[in-house]
C-alpha cells in the first residue's frame, strides 16, 4: 500500500471519487479556486489501495462508481476506522437512495452539478471536522 502525499495544513482536503473525468476535472478546477486541495479517484479500489486517509478532510463520492458503489464504499471506510464526512453525487436519487444515505448521515447533491450547492455541503463538512 502507497502512503497518501502530505496534504498542506492551508488547504482543506477534499478526496473525490467520480469515475467520470470530465467531473472530476471540473469539481477539481472549482474547488482549487476556492482553496481546497482536490485528490482524485476513479474508483473505489483506486481510493482504497492508495493508503490510510488523514483524520480531516471531506469525502465526495459518486454514487454510480464501477463494482463498489457510493454508500458501499463508504461503509467499507467506516469499518477501516475512517470517520471523516462524507457527501454523496449522484443523478436522479431514488427514496431508497435518499434514505440509505440519510441512514448514513451522507447529504446527497444531484448531478449535474450547475450551483454551488456541492461547495456548500463540503463547506459544511469541513467546517464540523475543525
């Protein structure tokens, strides 16, 4: 297992999981302007080989990822002992995703992502993690 990079103390850490590169890209350029050190994963697998995760930072999972979904990933983090927040994206929630994520006290922004509202919930979770 690879180490994570040290993330700089002045710069929150948001680790996104989206398999889609054109997001990815995009939260990446939006959030950099906002001062949050943006990593990025493509999968589940991908963010789980890569290394035990800080105590802070935030979370932002597409629900829709290749073999492990979102909440699943999620509940595999929490039983590695990860408790940082966690947001979830996705397309067109259905009420049994509204409520498993409620169950897991994961806030659900939809895609696509045309206000600040995904900023916004990462805002509010780092700001619990202080």
């Amino acid at each position: 297992m690879t180490a994570l990079p040290a993330i700089a103390a002045s710069r929150p850490a948001v680790f996104l999981v989206d398999d889609d590169p054109a997001v990815a890209h995009a939260v990446q350029f939006s959030f950099d302007l906002e001062g949050l050190d943006v990593r990025n994963f493509r999968d589940a697998e991908t963010l789980l080989a890569s290394g035990s995760l800080p105590d802070k930072g935030c979370l932002v999972l597409d629900y829709h990822l290749p073999g492990v979904d979102g909440l699943e990933l999620l509940d595999r983090l929490r039983a590695n002992g990860v408790r940082m927040p966690a947001v979830l994206i996705t397309t067109n929630p259905r009420t049994n995703l509204r409520v498993r994520a409620a169950a897991a006290g994961v806030p659900i922004i939809e895609k696509p992502l045309l206000t600040d509202a995904l900023l916004t919930a990462v805002r509010s979770a780092l700001a619990k993690v202080d």
